[in-house]
C-alpha cells in the first residue's frame, strides 16, 4: 500500500481505488465466508493512530470537518490559489483507538438539499472501492457517497466580492480524506508489527 500511496502523491489518482481496496480488505468486516484481515487475526483492537478530531452524531450537528484534510490560500502572479490536502503528520490532534472503533469514527458530517450525511472512515473507504471500481462493484450505493465525491459535494467556494463573485466547485476531498487514512493505517505501529516482525 506504501507503493499505491507513493504513486497516488506524484500525481496518480487512479491509485485511490487500489489503496481503498486494500483498505476495505484490511479492516471491512464481513460474514463467514468473508471476514476481513483483522477479523481473521482476531485483532478487531488492534490500536490504530487517528488523526481525526471527535465528532459526535447529534441532530442538532448538521455540519463538522474531523480535519483530515487541509486547505490553503495562497496568492502568486497567477492569482489566488487553493489547495486540498491530506494533513499527513500536521494534524494537530493524534490519538489511538481500537481498530473496529477507529473504522466506525465519523470524520465529516454534511448537510444539503438531499438531507444530513454523516460520514465514517468505511464511508469513505468502500465508496471508492466498490463506487470507483475496486474488487467488488455495488450495483447501489448510498446518495451519501455521491455528495462525498462530487465537485462542490462538500466544499464550494466564492470567488470574488458579494455582489460579484463566482462560485468555485472543489473536487477530490473524498481522496485527500482517504489518502490521510493510509497515512494513518501506514504510521499505526501494532499494525505494522502484526505484518512484519521487525517492527516489535
């Protein structure tokens, strides 16, 4: 997954679908006949890090960003530019948490004109996976999904004054929120103990 991320940083974001894939495989629980890696192991707490602040699913919360993504405004001879980014090892709130919690914590809660999504890690990463073509296609997946992938799903900007401003669409916070997971899943020390033995 290291490489897929690697490749997915230089500009390949046709990884993303290979990275959430491997993610779900790791850490998506299933039946009998499917369980995932951890399940497997029995290693459902397994302390993985998160980067991810808390966020608690009430009714009266109809929008809160977990902050697994950055952004920045920077002006240049070209004008004003904006730029979406996994936070990586900037995130100013680190933790760890049992691996069945850490896939369940919600990281996004959004509210439009189709209704209030609330978003967890498995949101992200099964939407990627099976909606974007990973290993298992679902033939319906959430509308959720679609607010989470689509430009301006959940951020739109204004660009310009008040009375005279255009409003900009950004793309691919589904992505950047599923390549800071990697970060995490990648930088969890007992997860990476469980796979190598070098790292005890």
């Amino acid at each position: 997954m290291a490489k897929r991320c690697r490749e997915f940083d230089n500009g390949d974001l046709g990884e993303a679908v290979d990275i959430a894939t491997r993610l779900r495989v790791i850490f998506n629980p299933g039946g009998k006949s499917a369980l995932s890696i951890l399940q497997s192991l029995d290693a459902q707490k397994l302390p993985l890090l998160s980067s991810c602040e808390p966020i608690e699913d009430t009714p009266n919360i109809i929008e809160a960003n977990g902050q697994l993504y950055s952004q920045t405004f920077a002006k240049d001879d070209d004008g004003l530019r904006y730029e979406l980014r996994p936070k990586f090892g900037g995130s100013s709130y680190i933790v760890t948490m049992p691996a069945s919690r850490w896939w369940e914590q919600i990281v996004e809660i959004v509210t439009d004109e189709t209704g209030r999504h609330v978003y967890r890690r498995k949101d992200v990463v099964n939407g990627i996976a099976n909606k974007d073509g990973g290993a298992h296609v679902a033939e319906v997946l959430p509308a959720a999904y679609d607010v989470l992938s689509k430009p301006g799903g959940i951020i739109t900007l204004t660009i310009g004054t008040e009375d005279d401003g255009r409003e900009v669409p950004i793309e691919g916070v589904h992505l950047a929120m599923l390549r800071q997971i990697a970060y995490e899943v990648l930088n969890s020390r007992a997860l990476l103990a469980l796979s190598d033995p070098k790292e005890r």
